[in-house]
C-alpha cells in the first residue's frame, strides 16, 4: 500500500459488511474522494466535498449538482472537513451546528483533469486559484465537472458548479429527484431520520418506520 492512501487507517478499522460508512472506492487505489451529503436542516441543501491533500474541501449547494451541462449551481465555501465525514451518514441533534439528517448521497473517487496535460497544477494549486476540472467516478455523479470561484459573493467568495459535456452528461431531468436515496445504505431521509436519531421522534411510529 502507497503512502499516498489516506485512507488505509480508516478501512483498517472498519469491516464493510458491519458499518455504513463508505470506504471511498477502491481499496489501496490511492485516489482522492469526494462526496455529495444531502442535509436536511433548516433549509434543504446538498454539501460537495473533495478531497485535497488530507481534507475535505467543502461547499454548501443549495441547489444541489445538476448533470445538465446547462445548468450551472451556486456553491458556497464552508469550512474545510476531515476525510472520513466523508462516511458520515447520520443525524445531527437539534440545536447544533447544522442540526439536522444528513444523507450520503453520493461518494467515489475522482481524478483532478487538471493534472493532466503541459502544465500540471494540483487540486491545491487549482484552489487557490478559483478554477477545478475534476472527473468523478461515483454511484451517481459520472464525468467530468467544473468549479469556478466568482466574485459575485464579494468579501465572501461563491462558486459556481456545473457538468461538462461528455457521454455522462444528460440533459434536462433531475438526477436528484430520480435518485433520492443513500448511496451507501439506499435510506430516504426519513428512515435515516427515524433510525439514527438518539431519540426517536414521534412522527417515526406513525410511519411505522421503527
Ligand atoms: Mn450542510
């Protein structure tokens, strides 16, 4: 195993078979991964995540992807997280930060397209400078993307993210609502809601999901 495979602790201790958590693609391949978290909290919204060195680079997207190369998504910078939320599937209690459920809705790996060519650039380098192409290799998201940083945010930065054209993207149709569910455990929300949370809320016996 590489010392690039950030992650061979974190399967190491983890038996597929027994836990939820994804294992971001293949074992020992050494790729970075990402994710894609649906999080019910005050407001709906989907959270990407890419790795970069030995962090989760993180945006909120309100809108959440689009696979349709015409529609490009708002993303807004929120802090840096640590690689394995990348597993995190859960429910964050009321009243903390970002009480809510949260869904992995997609997770893989990807491959930093900008890596490639006469003047290579690292996904860090890439950062800084506002511009990522990537290609992903998830459950759900295909094919490669773009990130740019713009200035429509001013003191603070927006991004705005949108699919490339290429045999992954499709357009019209929403991926979201075609694809709803875990990618990892195929839960709704609710179940998710229902089964994870410390204390059961009452609306889940109702259901009938407990
Ligand atoms: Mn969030």
């Amino acid at each position: 195993m590489s010392d690039k495979d950030n992650l061979e602790q974190y399967r190491a201790k983890r038996d597929p078979g027994k836990t939820p958590e994804p294992f971001g693609g293949e074992a020992g391949g050494g790729e970075p991964i990402f994710v894609v978290q649906k999080h019910d909290a005050s407001h709906l919204h989907y959270d990407l995540r890419l790795q970069v060195d030995d962090v989760l680079k993180s945006w909120a997207v309100p809108k959440g992807p689009s696979i349709d190369p015409k529609v490009k998504r708002l993303a807004v910078p929120t802090e840096d997280h640590p690689l394995d939320y990348a597993g995190f599937e859960g429910v964050i209690p009321k009243g903390e930060y970002g009480g809510g459920t949260v869904m992995v809705w997609d997770t893989g790996t990807y491959r930093n397209m900008k890596a490639d060519g006469d003047e290579p650039q690292s996904m860090a380098e890439c950062y800084e400078k506002g511009h990522l192409e990537f290609s992903l290799e998830g459950n759900k998201l295909k094919g490669a993307f773009v990130m740019v940083r713009t200035n429509r945010g001013g003191a603070k930065p927006q991004w705005l993210l949108w699919k490339k054209k290429d045999e992954f993207a499709v357009s019209g149709g929403d991926i979201l609502v075609d694809e709803p569910n875990s990618a990892t455990t195929g839960r709704t929300l609710d179940q998710i809601a229902c089964e994870d949370a410390d204390k059961e809320p009452p609306e889940c016996a109702k259901k009938g999901m407990s």
